[in-house]
C-alpha cells in the first residue's frame, strides 16, 4: 500500500488554489478591459460627433472580423490536429 506524504497533497492543492485564482484574475481583467475599450471608443465617437449608432455599428464590424479570425485559428488548429492524427506515426 503506498502511503501519500500529506505536505506533497497540501501543496498540490495549494497550486490549483493559485491557478483557480490567476484564471479568474484573468477572466476579470479581459472583461473589465473589453467594458474599458467599448465605453472609449463610444466616448471618442461621441467627442468626435459621430452618431452613436453608427459608433456601434463599427463596434460590431470590429467584432465580428475579430469573431471569424479567431474562428478561423481554430479552424485550423483542428485541422492540423486531424492530419498529424491521421498521418502521424505509425500510420501508413
């Protein structure tokens, strides 16, 4: 029977602890960075005297060309992951 040191199962949980807690700081810097960036470019179409509609209407344009790059990263990822899959080792 092996016997589990109690200090190593401590720090284990200590570490998912750290990690649990660097992704949720994670997580709220992009969103309050995201809300930050939207309230400025509305505040500078503003300034500039564009009309708010069309303010989010670019918004949108933005996020949607980000929406597909990222789309299309993925895309890709899984599409190289499927041909070293099919053509990896051992595969003739």
């Amino acid at each position: 029977m092996s016997h589990i040191d109690p200090k190593q199962s401590t720090r284990a949980s200590e570490r998912v602890t750290a990690q649990r807690k660097t992704t949720n700081r994670t997580l709220r810097t992009i969103l309050l960075g995201t809300i930050a960036m939207i309230g400025g470019v509305i505040w500078l179409g503003d300034q500039y005297g564009v009309e708010r509609e069309e303010t989010l209407s670019l918004l949108l344009a933005s996020a949607s060309f980000v929406g597909v790059l990222a789309l299309a990263g993925v895309v890709g990822a899984i599409v190289i992951w499927l041909i070293r899959r099919l053509l990896g080792p051992g595969k003739k």
